[in-house]
C-alpha cells in the first residue's frame, strides 16, 4: 500500500511540474511576443514621423523655392524624394525614409500658386 501511495505522489508531483513548466513557458513566448510588437509598432512610428517631418519641409522648399530636392535632410535623418508628375502649378510627389529597415512613404498633390496648397496627402 505504501508503494502505491509513494508511486501516486511522486506521479503528482511530475505532472504539477511539467503543468506549471508548460504555464510558464507560454506566458514567457507571450511577454516576448508583446515586446517585440511594441518596438516595431514605436520603429514604425519613428519611422512614420521622418517622412512627415521630411514632407513638410519638402512643402516649405517648394513654396519658397518653386523646387524640391531629391535628398531631404532633417535632424531626425534623410528621405528621398520623386517627383511624380510637375505639370504648371500642380506637383504630385512621394518623400519616402527608413528608420531600423522600417519604410514609410507619403504621396503628397499639391498647388503652388501664391503659397502651396496641398490637395491630398496619402501614406502608401
């Protein structure tokens, strides 16, 4: 009798074990894949407010100079541009830039008459 009751304990005992093993692995694959979301959510992001710091001065260029240059540089870091189509007073232009290989880019139309007026501006 005290075999049995030995053999039912230490059967138990493993079973808990591997139970509270396989517990704590899910919640650490879990912790680490919420990690990793969350810095390419802030990288994306980063990356996001670049090429929007790297339009608006590409909108501030043209209106002061009737030109955009093909490098934009800002202190937060570089994007290029292409200048899709310029016909008169109507630009339609990408700026794109990269931060950590995340790529964000912007297609922006805009007027340059007296002052730039931006007819649409769309995240691609």
């Amino acid at each position: 009798m005290k075999n049995k009751n030995g053999y039912i304990a230490l059967s138990a005992v493993l079973v808990i074990m591997a139970v509270v093993l396989i517990i704590g692995t899910s919640v650490s694959l879990l912790s680490i894949n919420d990690v990793q979301s969350a810095l390419s959510s802030k990288k994306s992001e980063e990356s996001l407010h670049l090429v929007e710091g790297c339009a608006e001065d590409a909108l501030l260029r043209l209106n002061e100079n009737n030109s955009i240059p093909l490098i934009i540089i800002i202190p937060e870091g570089s994007c290029s541009v292409t200048i899709n189509s310029q016909t008169g007073n109507n630009w339609i232009f990408t700026i794109a830039g990269t931060v950590n290989n995340y790529k964000k880019s912007i297609q922006i139309s805009a007027v340059r008459n007296s002052n730039v007026s931006v007819t649409s501006w769309i995240e691609l």
